[in-house]
C-alpha cells in the first residue's frame, strides 16, 4: 500500500525521511483510528493548533473532546519539536496522510 505523508509546522513544510514518516504514520493512524466513529485511513488532514485539533477524515470531520484535542496537540507537538527544520516554539501542525 503507497502512502504519502505531508507535513507543515507554523507554515513551513518539513520534509521527512522515511524513519520520520512512518513513525508519523504510525503514531497518528494509532491515535485517529483510536476514535469512536473512525474508520481505516483513505484521506487525513489534520490541524493541530495551541486550542483544537481538526481532524478531515476520508472527507467528514471527526469531532473530537477537550481531552482528544490536549492528547493530540501534546502527543503531536512533542513529536514535530525535535525534527530538523521545525521552528520552536511550535504553534500550529498540518499534517496530511493519503493510502
């Protein structure tokens, strides 16, 4: 299955080596597919800022709790901070998976 991951930090785009890819790949399909109502990854945007995520899956939105939204901003942000090119401190993440 050919995937492809994208991804922006405060506007930027990062790019990724295939480590950082699937290790995204792998954290954010863990935690979207975790959801009630979710289903297996075709499409994800998802936009993580300082107060929500956004979460467009295979084209619906996915609602998400104040709880979901502090899971995914801390798991997110903490998983973008290290990687080369990212400017901190980290205020908005776009993330995108197509499969």
């Amino acid at each position: 299955m050919t995937k492809k991951i994208s991804m922006e930090v405060n506007g930027a785009s990062i790019k990724l080596d295939y480590f950082v890819e699937s290790f995204v790949h792998h954290t954010v399909s863990g935690m979207i597919e975790s959801l009630e109502n979710t289903e297996p990854i075709k499409k994800l945007a998802l936009t993580v800022d300082q107060d929500k995520a956004d979460i467009q899956l295979n084209g619906k939105t996915v609602s998400s709790n104040k709880f979901v939204n502090m899971i995914m901003k801390t798991t997110v942000f903490g998983m973008v901070a290290p990687l080369k090119g990212v400017s901190t401190p980290v205020k908005e993440v776009k993330i995108g998976i197509e499969q």
